[in-house]
C-alpha cells in the first residue's frame, strides 16, 4: 500500500507539473502576442464596402476618428455570422461613445469571404445597427497588419490617436479590461458629456 501511495503521488506530481509548465508557456505566448501587436501600429483598411444602418455608405476606409478608436475585428476563420449576431450588444458602448462628440470611434471590420460577402450584405441590410461596419473581403486589415494575432481574444483593441494598441481585450467578455477601458477613455477624454 504505501508503494501504491507512493506511486500515486508521482504520477500526480507529474501531472500538477505538466499543467503549471503548460499554463506557464501559454500566458508567456499570450503576453507575446500582445507585444507584437503593440509593436507597430495599427493601419486600417482603406478599401472594402462600409455599411450603416442597413444601407451601403460607401466603399472606402472607416470615418475618420480624433483621439480613441476602439477596434473590433472578425477575421475570415472565424464565424462571421456569430459575429455579427452579436453585434447589438455592443449598443450600450456606442452610446458612451456618443458622448464623446466623435473623440471615441469603435471600427468594426469583419473579414469574410468574397462567397460569403452576399449574405452578409443581406444580413445587414436587415440590421438597423448605428455604427459604420466595414466588410473587409480583400483581407487588407491583416495584410496591412501583418503583426496582428491568431488569437481571437486578441482581435479587440483600443487604439490612440496614433493608431497604437493602448489595451487589448473585449470589455464585454472581460470585467477587467471594461474597468480598463473606462479608466483609459475618462484619463485621455475626460468625463462623458
């Protein structure tokens, strides 16, 4: 019995320790990937089809912003569709926004694929959401962005008026980044008005 304890006890070191090691590389990875993107900055698409409020704006980059541009982005692996059936819960941080007479931008770019690129159109067309989306089908946002992460959890950003990555993560996922970007927005533009 006590060489079944003993033995029992190894193999649980061992797996404790794989586990450590292995949460341990992947935070190193994580933190990695957010200083690389915020080793350049970030440079959005000029080309793609903007709509707004159900209607086409536009082909041609985002409105142009002045001090703080929160960037949400969808690339082509991911689930566009899930994507954007979550776009109106970003409505309660358009509205803060607003308050800021233009100083605050949110980007949202998804990029999809040219065969998908109808039905998305469609879809938007049904949804009355009040910020610019632009449909990125050429890629640009990441070809322009080579330094941009895989990782999805990394795709939202709040950029400064130098297109700098300032905070990275989504403040409706994450308790700690909202805090963060509140304190960013309020630090850099003040009070809402």
């Amino acid at each position: 019995m006590n060489k079944k304890m003993r033995i029992i006890e190894g193999v649980l070191f061992l797996v404790i320790t794989i586990l450590v090691i292995s949460c341990s590389t992947r935070r190193q990875q994580y933190v990695q990937e957010i200083k690389n993107l915020q080793s350049k900055p970030i440079l959005l698409p000029t080309k793609g089809l903007v709509i707004q409020q159900g209607k086409k704006v536009k082909e041609g980059p985002l409105n142009e912003y002045e001090r703080l541009n929160l960037v949400i982005y969808a690339d082509s692996l991911e689930c566009t569709t899930c994507a954007l059936n979550h776009i109106d819960s970003w409505q309660s941080v358009i509205e803060y926004a607003k308050h800021y007479n233009n100083q605050l931008n949110l980007s949202f770019i998804f990029s999809s694929m040219k065969n998908k690129q109808y039905a998305i159109e469609l879809f938007l067309t049904h949804k009355m959401f009040d910020c610019p989306i632009l449909l990125d089908t050429l890629g640009e946002f990441e070809k322009l962005n080579p330094h941009l992460p895989k990782n999805r959890a990394l795709h939202t950003f709040l950029l400064d008026e130098n297109n700098n990555v300032i905070l990275v993560g989504n403040p409706l996922r994450n308790k700690k980044i909202e805090e963060m970007f509140y304190q960013i927005v309020e630090e850099k533009l003040g009070k809402p008005e």
